[in-house]
C-alpha cells in the first residue's frame, strides 16, 4: 500500500514537472461563492483578478504561463473530491469539511495542509440554529424532544453537538438530528418539515434576513471556535512556494480592499453570490460577525482538532491527524512579511474587525461600541452610524419621515457584542430611554430585570422611542 | 429436462464469472492505480477495501434501519406508484379522450429530473417522509404508466371485437379481455418502476437523513469514506436487482398464459 503509494507521488510529481517544462503553471482555486466569509480568498479575488497581480513573474517564473482554473462549489466536499481527483490545487473551506479533507488526501497516499485562515469566530458566531419563523421556540433549551436537521459534517454539526451537549442532553436520545444540506434545509422551515436547523455561514444570519427563520442560538454561545480557511495540495505547495505566498497576497488584499470600503464589496458579493449585501454586511463589516483574520490563532488551530475528534466520537472518522503538521503558518507569515504588515501583531489581535465613524446624527465620534447602531437606508452608497441604538432609532423616524426607506437596522448585541438585525432582535428601554439590544429574548428579561426597563421587539422599540419624543 | 437442468446452471455459472472477472479486473485497476488518461483508477477503492467497508456496515447497529427505512420509502412510493400508474394507464389506453385530457399533462412532467423536484416536494409534503416517498413515486410512476399504455393499446382488437359481440359489457371486456392482455406488458413496466424507484433512492434521501442507504452513501460522499459510498451502491444495486427479479417472478406466476421468455 505504502509503496503504490509512493508510486503515486512519483507519478504525480513527474506530470507536475512536465507542466514546467511546457511553461504552463495551472493555478486551479475550489471556491465556495456562496459561503460568503470565504469571500477574500475566493470570490474577491477573482472578481478583482488580484492574482494577476501578485503571480510570480521573474526568477525560475519568467518564461511561465499561468493556466487559472476557477471552480465554484456548494460544499467543501465537493472541492475534496476534486483535489483528490488533481483538478484542483487551492480549496477554501471549514474547519469541519478542511479536516476531512487532511484525511481523505492521507487516505489517497497525498497530503495537503491548512495554509490559512480567512474568516471565523474564535468563539463561534457564523454557525447559529434557526427556527421557522411562527414557531414559539425562542430558546435552544425549548428543542428538547425536536427534530433539528443540520449539514452533515460541517462546522454546525459540531456547533449543534456541543450545544446539545452544554443542555446537558444525549444526542442520540433527547433530540432527533438529521442530516440536510442548506439549500434543503430552507425549503424545509418555509414548509415547517423541521422544527430548527443548525447551519454555517451565511444561512443562520440569510434565513431570518429572508424572513422565514429566526435566529434562537448564535455560535457564541457555544463559545467554539469556528473559521473558513484554504488549503492547498502540499507537493503543490513544495514545487511552487511563491504561488502560494501570491495566492495568499492576493487574499490579504482583498481583505484590505473590504476594509476600506465594506458596503461596495458587500454589493459585489451580493451581485456574484446571490447572498444579499444586508447579510454580507453582517458578517464582513466592522463589527461584524466574525473577522476577516488570516493569523492562525491557537482557537483556531484547536477548532482543526476538534473536528477530527468529533468524528471520532461520531465513528465516522477512524484516522486522526497530526493538526500540528496538516495547519502551516509559513506561507501566510512570508505573505505577510512581503505586503509589509506584522503577522505577530495581527496574530494577538482578539478585536471585532474596527468601527471609525462618527455618530451620522451627533457628528462625534463614536468610542463606546456597546450599543452601536447601523442604518443603510436605499440607495445610500455609505451605512449610517449611530452611537446609539435609541440615537439610530430616532434617526430612523426622521429618514422615513424624509420618505427614505432603510434596507436595514443593525444592532449590537448588548452582552456578547454580536452585530444583530434589529428587525429581529429583542430590546431593552430603560426608564431614561437607553436601548440596548439582544439576541435571545431570555437574554432581555434577565437584563430588564438586573438593570430595570421593559422589554420590547423591534416595532416596540421604534414605537417606544417615537413615543418619547 | 435433465439436459435443461445442467445448462441452468451453466448458465449460473457463467453468470458468477463474468462477475468474478469484473471484480478482479476492478481490483488489478486500483490496485494498479491504472490510469488511462481519458479514466483513472488512481482514487477509486479496490474491492477489498469496499468488502471491508461493506462488513463494517454490516456489524454497525444501524445497518438494518439504513436496509429497512430504504426498503419502506422504495415500497411505498412504488405502491402507490403502481396502482396510480396502472389505473391511469388502463384509463388512457382504452380511452381516446382520456388520453387526450390525461396524456399531455403527465407527458409534460415525465422528462423533469428526480432531482429537480426536491425544493417542490419538500414544500407540498408535510413530512420529510412525505416528500422522500414522492421522490421514489415519481421515479416508478412514469415507467409503469407508459408500458400499461403500450400493453393496453396492443390488446389484439379481435378479441375485444368478439368479446362485444358476444355481448360482454365494457367491465368485463376490461377484466376479461384487457387486463390479461396488457399483464405482460404491465409486469414489465412494474419491473423497470422498481428499478428507477431505486434509482430515485438517493435522490429522494438527499432531502433529509438520518436512516436510508442512498443517505448512507450520500453522507459517505460528504466525508469523503469512497469505500463506503460503493457499499451503498452496491447496495442500492442488489436490493433493486432483487425486488425487480421478484416482480419478474410475480408476472410469470400471474400470467401463466403468456409463453414463457426462454432467452
């Protein structure tokens, strides 16, 4: 086996030479357009053509031709399989899936390695349960007894077992789990098939955008890490290190690029990816849902490692992985080096990707971002920044007095310090008019009831504060 | 009948070497990691690698509820199936007009894939159940309709001309004479609906899993366990095989007038 094996090695290093020798390099990319924080690494970079940019041309690279192969994927299996067939080189995915696909290219005589991360929560946001929108169900502790559906083997697989598991409850016994993908999953809520679905990025946050789910567990609360990273066939990465180093220049430019200008590159990934801007707004912008971070921090080096065991647990892996060898830090660190940014800094840095605005209506600075809200209102190219939720929901009053109409309301989490649609958030209204906003409405009462003030949805809240006026 | 006695058989035989040479062709292929450029075994699990895989699934405690939650979509999808298809069948085979008004609709609907009614059958049914049974149901609907159709339509119209002139009334010429008729016919399409209800398996258990085989090899395929999605093939393969043979036995049995195929 050992030996085929090599043999294999052999044969696929000797077609990669031949493909020198004809001065064609093939940089074939698996993205998953759709799963949207894979957006930098995918996407972006594509849309922007930044790997033109940053492909080595000089050196053992002058005479070359580069043969760019892009190929849009659902799952990050599907990308698996195609690595493992050789017709793809790079593949982004989860922590969940990326781990698989450590085993499956072992399990082929190959290997492939972990090169970055490119979105995530290092306490779990991104994953989330949903349930359909008239269901009573406000909290996770409500499911006992139900039928929860959640993509098999992916990251919120992992997410729903340790949340079951922190309710104390036997997976096997207290809920009925059953394996559905997305695209499947949504149908079902609209049609009440299933009474709440675990899902990644970006359906936990699309689903209630849509209006047919509701959010009732956000990642976090599971306090996991989670991410979505790339990965690259490591005989590939040994022939060609620079490609790789300028895969992952590209990445870190189009995360810069975001950066700047959050609302534009949110449209572009609505207008590719058919995931509207609202919801990539949420995940990408500052405050936002989770961080565009490409340091591999240890949570997330860990979240490798407790995929592979929850396999395990699940008998549906029987191979481990040396996560210390498959997660490689030197490209990423070199890409880092060459765009001159400081990856030991990026690497200790646990903030919300940063808010510098002024509050649209004070014109102050905003420094306290605890009960910070967002307005996009129609046709605006630029969000409205408040710096606080009652100062936004006030603001709102006038725009639509104004006759505009607001796209969307954000808020902060008060607690976890999540960014939330208001539509569907739970606010608190303290007797001298402070709003603070909430997830969970559980949440919400133990707040009104330690700090006072009366607990509202979000039309309660905006008729509170018209109210007041 | 001794003499035809050995040549069954032999032609048994036969039969289990041809399969033999495919697996160990198979086998030399991975084994081999043989790549002829245009297909390469280089992935593809030898069978003894799935043969291993196949006696892990056996031993699992959920093999037979994977057997038993398939076997009970695939049965009653394509019950209900049958009975739908032959009713319609017959309907449109003996009548003009009911073809005219009943043919075009469900002529429109054959050629949509399985696979493309998942997001409408997750939202008509209630039930994921519901909605996995649609899928095998409209997988065997189409060939068993067609062939009652066909079988009905090529009742010899001598006889059915004799039977009215012997003055049999439109229910008994419909028992008597066309039923029998088409039965041939009606088996054979019964036999081809159960294959394409089990080709619809995996299909209709993409929608929602927890039990099924077409699951099974499916949530193989999303962890990438090759040796196990070839078990659930193979699977699918020989329950499929055997509920069609036990069809072919069941027409045989009931249509005793019809001379025995001896190919």
């Amino acid at each position: 086996m050992r030996f085929t094996s090599l043999l294999a090695g052999a044969a696929l290093s000797a077609t990669l030479i031949t493909i020198a020798e004809a001065e064609t390099i093939r940089v074939a990319i698996g993205t998953q357009d759709t799963t949207i924080n894979t957006a930098t690494g995918g996407l972006l970079i594509r849309e922007l053509k930044l790997l033109d940019k940053f492909l080595p041309k000089d050196g053992k690279y002058k005479d070359v031709t580069y043969d760019i192969q892009w190929r849009n994927f659902t799952t990050g299996a599907a990308i698996t399989n195609d690595q493992i067939a050789g017709k793809v080189d790079f593949g982004v995915m989860a922590d969940f899936p990326g781990s698989f696909n450590g085993v499956a290219h072992e399990k082929a005589g190959r290997k492939s390695i972990f090169i970055t991360v490119l979105s995530g929560s290092v306490k779990g946001s991104g994953n989330g349960i949903v349930v359909p929108s008239a269901s009573p169900v406000q909290s996770i502790s409500e499911l006992k007894g139900k039928t929860i559906s959640v993509p098999f083997a992916s990251t919120s697989h992992g997410l729903l077992l340790r949340a079951i598991k922190a309710q104390g409850w036997d997976p096997d016994k207290d809920v009925t789990i059953t394996a559905q993908a997305p695209e499947v999953a949504g149908t079902a809520l609209q049609s009440n098939q299933i009474d709440a679905h675990a899902d990644f990025v970006p359906f936990a946050e699309l689903f209630p955008w849509r209006g047919f789910a509701r959010k009732i567990y956000d990642g976090s609360q599971a306090n996991g890490p989670t991410f979505h990273g790339a990965l690259v066939d490591a005989a590939y990465a040994e022939k060609y290190p620079e490609i790789v180093v300028a895969y992952l220049r590209a990445a870190l430019e189009a995360d810069r690029l975001f950066q700047e200008e959050p609302e534009k590159y949110s449209e572009l990934i609505a207008k590719v990816s058919g995931v509207d801007a609202e919801v990539n707004y949420l995940f990408h912008g500052p405050l936002g849902l989770q961080t565009r971070d490409l340091t591999w921090k240890p949570e997330y080096r860990q979240a490798v490692g407790t995929s592979i065991d929850t396999l395990k647990l699940l008998k549906k892996a029987d191979q481990g992985l040396d996560v210390d060898k498959f997660v490689v830090d030197k490209y990423i660190r070199e890409a880092f080096k060459q765009a001159g940014l400081d990856y030991e800094a990026s690497l200790k840095n646990y903030d919300q990707l940063p808010l510098k605005a002024k509050d649209a209506a004070t014109g102050e600075e905003i420094k306290d971002f605890k009960r910070v809200a967002q307005i996009w209102v129609k046709d605006e190219p630029l969000i409205r920044h408040y710096a606080t939720a009652e100062g936004a929901l006030k603001a709102l009053k006038t725009l639509e007095a104004e006759g505009k109409t607001a796209r969307v309301f954000y808020a902060q989490d008060r607690e976890s310090g999540i960014k939330l649609l208001g539509a569907q958030a739970w606010f608190v209204r303290a007797d001298n008019g402070e709003v603070s906003a909430f997830l969970l409405k559980e949440q919400a009462e133990k707040w009104a009831q330690a700090n006072g003030g009366k607990v509202l949805d979000y039309n309660g809240a905006r008729a509170a504060v018209l109210a007041s006026n | 009948m001794q003499s035809n006695h050995d040549a069954g058989w032999r032609r048994w035989i036969l039969r289990a070497v041809s399969i033999a040479v495919c697996l160990l062709a198979w086998q030399t292929a991975s084994v081999h990691h043989l790549n002829l450029g245009f297909v390469s075994f280089v992935n593809v699990p030898p069978p003894t690698e799935v043969l291993e895989a196949a006696v892990d699934l056996a031993q699992s405690p959920k093999s037979l509820n994977h057997i038993t939650s398939s076997l009970r979509r695939v049965a009653i999808g394509f019950t209900i199936a049958a009975v739908l298809g032959v009713l319609l069948g017959l309907a449109i085979g003996r009548s003009r007009r009911l073809g005219d008004i009943l043919l075009p609709p469900l002529e429109l609907l054959r050629p949509i894939p399985a696979v493309a009614w998942i997001p409408l059958a997750v939202l008509m049914f209630p039930s994921s159940e519901g909605s996995m049974i649609y899928i095998t149901f409209i997988g065997a609907l189409f060939p068993i309709l067609l062939s009652t159709i066909h079988g009905v339509e090529h009742v010899d119209p001598r006889l059915i001309a004799s039977a009215k002139s012997l003055g049999g009334t439109r229910f008994a010429i419909l028992r008597e004479v066309t039923l029998p008729g088409a039965a041939p016919a009606i088996f054979t399409g019964l036999a081809i609906g159960m294959g394409t209800s089990w080709f619809c398996l995996v299909t209709a258990e993409m929608i929602s899993g927890q039990f099924g085989i077409g699951y099974h090899t499916w949530e193989s395929y999303v962890i990438q366990r090759y040796p196990d999605i070839i078990v659930g093939m193979a699977v699918i393969g020989i329950l499929g095989m055997g509920s069609s043979l036990l069809l072919r036995q069941l027409g045989r049995l009931l249509t005793p007038w019809h001379s025995e195929d001896t190919r």
